[in-house]
C-alpha cells in the first residue's frame, strides 16, 4: 500500500488541486466573529434547524474521507492521496466554524431523532466503501452545500455567516473539481453496472433532501431563504455534472454512436486505402 517513491507528475491536475489546498488553508483565528449575525429570536433558532444537515455533512465528509484515503492508497494512486488530505483539513474546519456559530447563537443542532432523513441521507452516501460511489456522493452534496451558502452569500452578504459561506464556498469548489477530476478520467473505463449504481444513488440522494426540504420548508421560510429555489438549483447542478461524466443511458448510447461511427470510418478507409495499395501494385 505504500509506495517509497511514487510518481508525480507536475501536469497532474489534483497534484494542482493538492497544491491550491494547501495554498488556501485558513483558521477560525483569522475570521472576524465580530460581524453582525443578522438573526434574533425565533429567526436563529429556525437558523440553527436548517443548518443542521450541512453541519452534520460537513462531520460525515471529514470521517469518510479519512477512510477512503486508505483506497487511494491500495490503488497507488498518489496525487488522490495527497488531495484528500487537505480536504479532510478544510472538512474539519467547516465542522470546527459552524459549531462556533451555534455557539454564538446559543443554539444547537436537531438531534437525529428530530430529522430522520438526515440519517437516512448519511446512511445512503456511506452505503458504498467504494471510493467512485463515495466521491459521487460527496459531489452531490458538495453542490447542495455550494447552494446553500451561496444562498446567504447572495440575500446575508455583510452579515457573519455571509461572510463565512464566501470563505466555505471556495473550500467546496475545489472538492468539486476534484471530485470531477477524478470521475471524468475514469468516464471511458466506468462500467455499466457502476454508471447505473451511481444514478441510483443521484436519485436515492436527491428524494431523501426532497423530504429533508419538506420537513424544514418553514424554518427556511423564517430566515428568509428559498428552500424550493436551493432544490431546485441543486436538481439543476446535478443533471449538468451527471451529463458530462456521461452517466446517462442517452448519454452513453450518443457516445457508443459516434465510436462506432469513428470506427467504421476508419475501416472504410484503411479499406480504401488497401484497394489502392492493391491497384498500384498491379498495375505496376
């Protein structure tokens, strides 16, 4: 599983994205918790309900990927290795800023019990010990998470968590490239059966925060956020990502169609070309 002297190559995107990782570490110590929260009785306690899921997220992400820095390793796959390991760090950061924020509050997360998709929602992403399903489903939530602070980045810009969902925001973008990174160098080479596992879980993910929005509708309404809109947008993000991995049954077969198309092609004129081998040499 270890390698004493491992492959890597400068042209290596997610040795990039390793490098802007470390690049763009920060700590609660440079943050301003100073700033305004913007939220009074009963808008932070509604706040604190909404937040819960991403809070939460952010945990389930540090512990997985702490286990599947193990499959990058039994893979060889170095670059993945070093990348995971900063975004383990800005997971952990995540969980350590928003604990300070429902201290600030005086709040506290729902317990499990209070929001049940949340269990079932953490449940399916670790379903799967593979690290292609693991990654699909951080992307998806990688995206949820990008809506949801980019909701208070957008309407809460001058307010405490406005500010710190800018900070967030650019962390996720990164999980995001790699994610995607990852996933489209393995597009051509991706079975069938996997590509359909992960649409399953696109569709298991999605109808279980289709249930968490419904639950939380309200609260989201108190503070001031479009929870549909935040859905609706993350529907959107998916089917984008999901098309240029290619995962779809359409997709695939538009793809299969043009490789059969490029071969046949190529047939027909190595063809030709072998009839006019064929004729010069005669006629000589």
């Amino acid at each position: 599983m270890i390698r004493v002297f491992p492959d890597l190559r400068d042209d290596d995107p997610i040795l990039a994205l390793f490098h802007k990782g470390v690049k763009g570490q920060w700590s609660a110590s440079e943050f301003d918790w100073t700033l305004p929260f913007g939220f009074h009785e009963p808008e932070a306690a509604s706040f604190a309900r909404i937040l819960t899921p991403v809070y939460l997220g952010e945990q389930t992400a540090m512990l997985g990927a702490s286990t599947i820095l193990q499959h990058f390793a039994m893979e060889h796959e170095t670059s993945a290795e070093l990348y995971i390991t900063t975004f383990m760090l800005d997971e952990a950061r995540h969980f350590e800023m928003l604990t300070r924020v429902y201290k600030l509050l005086h709040q506290t997360p729902l317990e499990m019990r209070d929001l049940r998709e949340m269990f079932r929602y953490h449940h399916r992403l670790l379903k799967s010990k593979h690290r292609i399903d693991w990654l699909f489903g951080i992307l998806v939530s990688d995206l949820f998470a990008k809506n949801f602070y980019g909701a208070f980045r957008k309407y809460f810009p001058d307010t405490l968590f406005g500010k710190l969902s800018v900070r967030i925001i650019s962390d996720e973008a990164r999980h995001q490239a790699f994610a995607e990174h990852y996933l489209g160098a393995l597009r051509d080479e991706l079975p069938h059966e996997v590509r359909d596992r992960l649409l399953e879980m696109r569709d298991d993910l999605l109808f279980i925060m289709q249930g968490m929005l419904r639950r939380l509708a309200p609260d989201a309404a108190l503070v001031g956020i479009d929870g549909y809109a935040i859905m609706q947008e993350l529907e959107h993000d998916v089917k984008r990502k999901v098309d240029i991995l290619g995962l779809e049954q359409e997709e695939r077969e538009a793809v299969l169609r043009a490789e059969e198309e490029a071969e046949h092609a190529a047939a027909a004129e190595a063809s030709a070309e072998l009839v006019a081998t064929s004729d010069t040499s005669a006629s000589e």
